[in-house]
C-alpha cells in the first residue's frame, strides 16, 4: 500500500514539473560518467577451510572417528597460535554410503543396501600470520586434515584502503567529465547524481 502511495505522488510532482523541466530542458547538459578506482594493498589475512572425511561401517564409529581427528586438528590449531574467535565449524554431515549394485550381478533386482557412513567436518580458520600459512596447512595434513578448500586472502583493516580507492573513483570520472566537456566546448557544473 505505502508503495503505491509513494509512486502516486512521484508521479504527480512530475507532471507538476513538467512545464517547468521543459524550459530548463533546453538549457540542461548532463555528461553521465563512471569512474574507477583501484588500490592493491598486500593481504594480511588467510581465510581456508580445513577438515576430516571419516569412514566407518556404523555412523556411530564413523562418528567417533571424526571427533578424535578433529579435537587433535583442532588442539593443533590452538598450539600454532590460531585463536578461538579464528575457528568457526563451517559444515558438519553424516551421509551413509549406498551399494547400488551390491549383488555384482546386474540381472539381481537387489535393493540399494547401506555399505557404511561417512561424517564430514569442516572448520574455516582465519590466519593472522599470513607467513606461517604453508607450515600451519602443513601441520594440519599431518595431524588428520584429509581436506583442505578454498583459501581466499584479504586485509584486516580494509576501510581506508576502500576510502582512497572511492577518491580515486570520482577524480577518475572528474578527469573524463572535464576532457567530455572540453571536446564539447562547454565547462562543467555541480554534480546532479
């Protein structure tokens, strides 16, 4: 309903204003320019998911399993100097493991049979100390981590980075909007948008 309303009286200022925009019309120029900015900063943080696919027969033993590999991962994690607040569980499954042709025989109209189960945790890590990357991925394979995903790299502090890179932008779309308008012989105004 509010937006219904909104749109109504939108509309009825612009007709309102359409004698009026039709003489300004005449005299308006717009340039409509984009502008981009860059800056390229040396990441100082590692993001990467690490974890361990167990197997067993039963969910439970598979379950087991995971949960001594993990809490050494885990314990391994902690004395590398990854803190608490850096270690996020980022997905945790069991899923049993299906026999779709467990009689070998393809003319055996046997039913799919449960063969075992496999339970997956994941935990993401963000790393601080982005030199020790390759020594704590490293140290992680060789505690039980049968799965590594994913590293991204970033900043910790990205906001002024991102502050010079917008002033970068609007001095880039100034600098093409004052060549446009030299070309054209007219001088730039205020900008409208």
């Amino acid at each position: 309903m509010l937006k219904s309303i909104v749109a109504a009286l939108g509309f009825m200022a612009v007709l309102a204003l359409v004698p009026v925009q039709a003489e300004e019309a005449k005299n308006l120029r717009v340039i409509s320019i984009s502008g981009h900015g860059e800056v390229r900063v040396v990441p100082d943080l590692a993001v990467v998911t690490v974890g361990v696919t167990s197997q067993a027969a039963t969910a439970r033993e598979a379950l087991d399993a995971n949960t001594k590999s993990m809490k050494a991962l885990l314990d391994t994690l902690k004395k590398a100097g990854i803190e608490d607040r850096d270690m996020a569980t980022s997905n945790f499954s069991v899923s049993p493991r299906i026999d779709y042709n467990n009689s070998g025989s393809s003319s055996n109209n046997q039913p799919p049979k449960v063969v075992g189960y496999d339970v997956n945790n994941m935990v993401t890590i963000t790393v601080r100390k982005i030199d020790e990357l390759g020594e704590l991925l490293d140290v992680a394979v060789s505690t039980g981590s049968n799965t590594v995903n994913g590293i991204s790299f970033s900043v910790s502090k990205p906001d002024d980075m991102l502050t010079e890179a917008r002033k970068l932008a609007v001095r880039d779309a100034r600098s093409k909007a004052e060549t446009y308008a030299a070309a054209g012989g007219f001088k730039l105004g205020n900008i409208v948008s």
